[in-house]
C-alpha cells in the first residue's frame, strides 16, 4: 500500500497517510483545530514518472562514416593554391 505525503496548506503539518490507490486523497487537515485543506506532495514512492524515456545519441558517428566523411572533404575540397614546395 503506498504512502502518501500531504502537507497542509493552512498550518503546515506534514503528515504521512497509507491510502490505496483507489481511496480518495485526503484533502483535510487531521490538526483538529485546524482543519485546513492539504495538498498531497508528490514525492518519493508515490507514483514518480521518469519522463524523456527516449535517449537519442545524435553526435554518434561510425567510423566507416567518419572516414568516408574525412575522406571525401579531403578529396573535394580545393587543393591549397600555392603550397610552398619544401624538398
Ligand atoms: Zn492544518
């Protein structure tokens, strides 16, 4: 049965309620003199959603494709106009 964290809204009492799934949130304070409606905090083991599940490697090149790359900007890009011939 999970845990749910409320908090109030009116004097800041935390509490803790075990409810399952199926009851209905709490929505009043348990501080008799209180009162004041609560808010359930959502937090750890109550229902935590990992979003962004899709991870995408968009930098990833293979090696052929990068030689083939390097390769092919090599041979299309004009060669050096006057390369100063050392020996
Ligand atoms: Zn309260």
């Amino acid at each position: 049965m999970p845990t749910y964290d409320y908090e109030c809204q009116t004097c800041g009492h935390q509490f803790e309620a075990r409810q399952s799934m199926k009851d209905p949130h709490l929505t009043d304070c348990p501080v008799e003199a209180c009162a004041g409606p609560v808010k359930r905090k959502i937090g750890l083991g109550s229902g935590l959603i990992f979003k962004g599940s899709g991870f995408y490697i968009t930098d990833y090149r293979s090696d052929s494709y990068k030689a083939a790359a390097k390769k092919d900007s090599a041979g299309s890009s004009s060669p050096p106009p006057s390369t100063p011939a050392k020996s």
